[in-house]
C-alpha cells in the first residue's frame, strides 16, 4: 500500500480546509488565529528545548502544548459546526482555564515580582517564555472575533500569558527556594 503524501494541493488555490468541513481563505480570521497558536507553541518547543526534556519547566509546558492543540482545533472549525466539538478534548474547557491559574498561583508562591519593568534575556528560557509570551498575547487578540463567547480560547490565551511571564520571572532564579539556600 503506497503512503499516504504530506502535501494535498488543495490550498494551492489560497483556501484551507477546517475541521468538521469547509474551506477558508488562507488569510480568513480563522487560520490567522490558529496559525498564531501553532506558532505561539513552537516558540515553547524552543523553550521547553533550551530547558531539557527533564526539567520543571518541560513537565508545565507539555501539557499547555497540548492544550493549544485543543485551541487550534476549536479555531480551526467554523462557528456552525463548533457544537460538535468536545470540552477539553476539540473545544477549550473551563476546567483548562481554572488549571492555568492553579499553575500560576502555585509559580506565584515560589518567587518574589519584580518591582520594575522587566528587561528579558536573563537567560535563554526565559527569553524564550517571553517570546511565547508575545506571540499568546497577539494570538489572544487574532481570536478575539475567531472565538467569541461562550468559547473559553480567549480566557485560556490571556491565563497562558500571565502564566508564561510567571514562569519566566520564576525561572531567572528569582525564586525564593534558590535565594534562601
């Protein structure tokens, strides 16, 4: 049985094909979104990369990469079809919300804020999780009109933010356990 080609040819016409069916202009609001998430979790690939497949920064990041899976797939579907989806599994859960802030709250309690603006570039994952950063706050904003409510993409996008400048600012060695030991 021959194997199946990654390449269709059928956005050679400037369309892409969503989940659950229909075709979009390439530059529609939709893939303009998603493709900002795909791009927002390749920046953590590159984080999570620079960190080791073994460190804490790798077991946070994993699962939030596999939750902008569920994100792209969400936006990668037109609104008249999204009550196919599936909480948590096709669709972004509140529950998805609730264990981002659970994850910045538990960060929050292991380093102190800094007071000023934060220059970026302590060190390489950092600087990475603040790139991530950027491109999650312009995803958060591509999806405004892509995912309106009730969906949960743009809550999840603005806690994934906040989380990734926690976790930057934690990983600089700012945090309370390496200074007090």
């Amino acid at each position: 049985m021959p194997r199946e080609r990654i390449y269709t040819k059928a956005g050679d016409d400037g369309t892409t094909g969503l989940f659950y069916g229909g075709r979009v202009p390439k530059d529609s609001e939709l893939p303009t979104a998603y493709g900002t998430v795909d791009e927002a979790q390749a920046v953590l690939g590159l984080a999570r990369a620079q960190a080791g497949r073994d460190s804490e920064v790798s077991a946070l990041l994993v699962p939030i990469m596999r939750d902008l899976w569920v994100l792209m797939a969400e936006l990668a579907t037109l609104p008249d079809n999204r009550g196919k989806l599936e909480a948590g599994t096709t669709a972004v859960s509140a529950e998805m919300v609730d264990r981002l802030e659970r994850t910045i709250d538990d960060l929050d309690e292991r380093f102190t804020h800094p007071t000023q603006f934060v220059v970026p570039g302590e060190d390489l994952v950092s600087a990475w999780l603040d790139l991530g950063r950027t491109v999650v706050r312009r995803a958060e904003r591509l999806s405004l009109r892509a995912a309106e409510p009730p969906s949960m993409v743009v809550p999840y996008l603005n806690r994934l933010s906040d989380l990734l400048w926690t976790m930057a600012r934690w990983n600089e060695g700012t945090s309370l356990a390496a200074r007090d030991a």
